[in-house]
C-alpha cells in the first residue's frame, strides 16, 4: 500500500480532501492531508512544504497529490522526502523559479476564452452537492498574498514520475489551458476526468480510482 500525501490548493484546509481520504483508507491506505500556512503573512512556498514535511514524518512511499496552488509546492517536497510519484490535479504548473502570483502572465493565462463567475460556487463547485459546497466555503481561509511575489526555489523539476489530471469542467482552468501548460512545461498530455475544479468533493470515488491507478502503474499497491 501507498501513503497519499495530498495537497491542498490556495484559501483551503486539509478538510478538502476527507471523503477522498475515507475512500483511500477504506482500500487499505495511510494518507496525510495537512493544513498549510496559507493564511500567514509570514510564510511562503518553503513554510508550506515544511508544513507537509512534518505531517509525512518517517512514512514512506509516498504519493504525492497536489490541487491547484499545491502543485507549486509538491515539486519541493522531492528535496525533502522520497517521493515516488507526483500528481497534480487541476493544477497550478510551476516552471522553475517563478513566483505564484507571476503564473497568470507568465502562462498567458488572460487568453483564455472561458466564462466570467463572481460566485465562488459558480466558479469552483458548481458540481459539488450543495451542502458540502456550503461547507467548504465555510472552511475555506484567505489566502495570503504576501509572499505570493517571492521566486520558487524550484531549481529544475524533480525526476519524479507526474501525472497532470485536469478537469474538463473545470471554469477556472479551462482543458484546453491545462493542456498546453502540462505541454509546454512538462512535455506531458494530462490524464482528464469529468467534472468541475474541485473534484475531490464532486466526485471522490472516481478521483481516487484514478490515484490508484497512477500508482499501480509505478508499482506501488503490492499485491492490492
């Protein structure tokens, strides 16, 4: 079995991935799904894998799942513990040394053609059941910008095997955008599931599916 280490993307908490995380346990795996610092001021990219670092502790076999913003972070965690596999949904794709808050410009983001939603159900969950949208909107925390200007320290992307799974519902970033990135960054065509930008609560069934999937594929579920 597989320890799943999974990532929260900006404004959020751990709580995002708990019906994912009952699913992973429920089929005999160890997860870690830590709150990162993200309303801090004070903290930045490195303050947030410390915070994942300290959640891993001694487990091994790790596979690493990072939402949206996590996926600026996930690449770092390779620098501090053994990962095996990274996979990023619906994700942010960082290109070494950048800034999160450059990633719009700098993927030319602005673009895109894709609808305008100033309701963040509208934008992020409009495919999760109503009450758990409720609720994620009431756990969700602000997200701080402060250090959001400062360089990665992403040097080069990890020889880690990654995966890019996108949405193709997804209204903030539309398929047609994750792919050219993951093409352009990564030289990789992303693996697409249905649904909407925050799949671990829409859909977390099929979402873990395809996580165990991924890691069959590297050998990690033994004889599962």
């Amino acid at each position: 079995m597989a320890t799943f280490v999974l990532i929260h993307g900006a404004g959020d908490v751990g709580w995002y991935w708990h019906l994912v995380e009952a699913e992973l346990r429920s089929r005999g795996h160890d997860t870690v799904a830590p709150d990162l610092p993200c309303d801090d001021d004070s903290a930045g990219l490195p303050e947030y894998v410390d915070a994942v670092v300290q959640a891993i502790g001694d487990r091994t076999d790790l596979v690493v799942v990072a939402q949206s913003l996590g996926a600026f972070a996930a690449p770092l965690l390779c620098d501090r513990v053994p990962v095996k596999l990274l996979v990023l949904v619906a994700p942010m794709i960082p290109a070494p040394g950048e800034a999160p808050a450059d990633y719009w410009a700098n993927t030319r983001y602005g673009e895109e053609v894709r609808e305008s939603y100033d309701d963040p159900i509208a934008l992020f969950y409009q495919d999760v059941p109503p009450e758990l949208a409720s609720e994620a909107l009431k756990r969700g925390r602000e997200q701080s910008e402060a250090r959001m200007g400062e360089a990665s320290p992403l040097e080069a992307w990890p020889d880690v095997p990654t995966r890019v799974l996108l949405c193709r519902d997804d209204r903030l970033f539309p398929a047609g955008f994750i792919r050219r990135v993951a093409r352009e960054r990564l030289g990789i065509t992303p693996d697409e599931i249905d649904g909407g930008h925050t799949p671990a609560l829409s859909r977390p069934h099929e979402l873990v599916d395809r996580l165990e999937a991924f890691a069959a594929e590297q050998g990690l579920l033994g004889g599962h």
